[in-house]
C-alpha cells in the first residue's frame, strides 16, 4: 500500500545486536561470576559482620588481621606455587611445628644461639620440602601421598624434639623477632607484603615463573619443550617448605614459646585461599595476587567468627565448605570455559 512505510531490512538488522555478540558477552559474565562467586560471598559475609559489629571495620582490628594473616600467608604462598604444577603440599602444617620445635630447642637458655636457631627453624623447613620434591619428581610417587607422609614424619619428630611437651622459657631476644616494628608495621607483616610482592614479580616476569605454569599446564608438553621438569618440581616443594619454616619461626616467636602442635591445620587454609583466589587444583592456572585476596577474605571471615563469638569448630566446618564450593566452582567454570 502507498501510505505504508517501508523499512529497510538492513537498516533493521543494523540496530540489532549481534546474536552471538550478546551470547559471548552472556557467557563472559556468567563464567567471571562463577570464577569470583566465592570471593563474592565472603565479602557479602564481611559486610555482614561489619553491620553487625562495629568493632570489626575499625584500624585496630584490621591490624590483628595483617598480624594474624603474616605467617599463614607464606604458607599460602608455597601451596600456589605447588598448586600451579598440578601438586598439593599437606605437610606444611606439620613441617611448621618441626621448624619452631628445631629452632626453640637450640636457643632454650642460650639467648647467644638466637640467629642460629632461627636459620635452623627455616632450614629444617628447607629440607623437609626438598625431601618431598625429590620423592615427587625423581620417584614419581604421587604428591598426595609423598605429602601425607611427610607431614606424619614431621608431626612425629616435632613431639620427640620436645618429648611430647613445648619448649618454654625462650630468652625474651626470640619475641623479638616477630614483635618489633618497622615503619609501624610488624616485621611478619612486612614479610608477607615482600614475598607476596617478590612471588608475583617471579611469577608474572621471569622465566622460572612461566616453567612452572608450563608444568602445571601440561608436563608433557613441557618436558618435550626443553623444561626441566624435575627441577621445577622439587624447587616449589622447597620453597613450599622454606617458607613453612619461616612461618614456624614466626608463630614461635611471637608466643616465646614451641609447641608440636603449632600450625595444626594451616594446610587446609592455605589451600582454600589459593582455591578461592583463583587457582585451579589440576595446575596451570592461577596468580599470587589471587592467593593474597583469598588469603584476606579467610582471615576476615575468621576474625569476623571470632569477634561474634563463634566456636573454633565451627570455623572448620566452615573453612571446610569454602573449600569443597570452591573447587566445585572452579569445575563449573572449567566446564563453561571449554565448551
């Protein structure tokens, strides 16, 4: 008909989104809030206990996070780097209290021997990961495993050092060494911000960095590309171990005392803050600065716990679901990713 108005069919089309232009952008929000849900969560929880408490948003208190968080977080640091080549490190908890039990039992009334048992916690912590990265990379015996036995020698050896009982009666020069200040921060806190800062540099710009991504992301492939696997592999569980070791020196010093209890545990909140940072458990993908912000959101839904008076046990419990969730999101998003 003469007085209808005819519109251009591509002119029509042109004002249209792309359909499949709208389902990438679709897929990208959904798979960005999957990866991020958990973090999602814990904040929404932080919240949640600042409403409820004023106390919990205020500078002191998030001062007792940054203290607190000081000797899990290199622990957390040495479980990414694990992680990355598709391994798991369930001895450090353990390898902490052979590292604080090592070091008190050399300064126990002898202030004059401070330095070396404080090289001697973080190199007892060295070996017991170099013994777990050679058994992993030279004898092939699964991760899980090698790590599960280490943590029982480490445990038991932790309780013959000091016969069952702590080590007390440390010289007030051990307290030191995790209470002096710098710059009004602790030094344990400024341990943690510098290996979370030398990690990610590692990480993002050097080749060790890319070899160990490499291996996480395909061992194979790796080795035919000339990386020497089994290097790699060791060289993460001694980090992995170091580190444990100064995190032993820490938790130590800032009580004056060992125990061969210390750092029960501490295996299973690292991994949950690698998990929820980010990281994938079949390696190959993940970064430090992921780790660091699942390592604050753990110790803010902790401390967060702790301020309205909810029981340890119940933080496990807790702890133990972050875990499962994350990795079960983490498998969603995989699935998404890939198909």
């Amino acid at each position: 008909m003469s007085g209808e108005t005819k519109i251009d069919p591509t002119v029509e089309a042109a004002t249209e989104p792309p359909k499949g232009k709208e389902r990438f952008d679709r897929t990208r929000i959904t798979n960005f809030l999957l990866r991020n849900l958990m973090a999602l969560v814990v904040i929404g929880v932080a919240i949640y206990f600042t409403i409820a408490n004023p106390n919990f948003a205020t500078l002191p208190n998030m001062r007792t996070i940054l203290i607190a968080s000081a000797p899990f977080a290199l622990i957390a640091l040495g479980q990414t780097l694990v992680i990355l080549t598709g391994g798991i490190d369930l001895s450090v908890g353990s390898v902490v209290a052979l590292s604080a039990m090592s070091g008190a039992a050399i300064v126990v009334g002898h202030p004059e021997r401070m330095l070396l048992g404080a090289a001697v916690a973080i190199l007892v912590g060295l070996l017991a990961g170099l013994v777990s990265g050679l058994v992993v990379a030279y004898v092939n015996v699964p991760p899980f495993v090698t790590t599960l036995g280490m943590l029982s020698i480490a445990s038991g050896l932790a309780y013959a050092i000091g016969k069952g009982a702590p080590i007390n009666g440390l010289p007030r020069e051990w307290g030191e060494i995790a209470n002096t200040r710098i710059f009004t921060l602790q030094a344990p806190v400024l341990v943690m911000l510098a290996g979370f800062l030398i990690l990610g540099i590692i990480m993002a710009r050097t080749s060790f960095g890319m070899r160990i991504y490499a291996v996480g992301g395909n061992r194979i492939a790796a080795e035919v590309a000339g990386v020497k696997v089994r290097r790699i592999l060791t060289s993460v569980y001694a980090i992995s171990g170091m580190l444990a070791g100064i995190s032993g020196l820490i938790l130590s010093s800032r009580v004056i005392s060992a125990a061969p209890y210390l750092g029960r545990g501490y295996e299973l909140g690292a991994i949950a803050a690698v998990v929820i940072g980010g990281a994938s458990l079949k390696g190959g993908r993940g970064t430090v600065w992921g780790t660091l912000i699942g390592l604050f959101l753990i110790q803010t839904l902790n401390n967060g716990l702790d301020i309205l008076v909810v029981p340890a046990y119940w933080q496990t419990v807790i702890s133990g679901i972050l875990i499962v969730s994350a990795v079960a999101v983490d498998m969603v998003a995989s699935k998404r990713s890939t198909a």
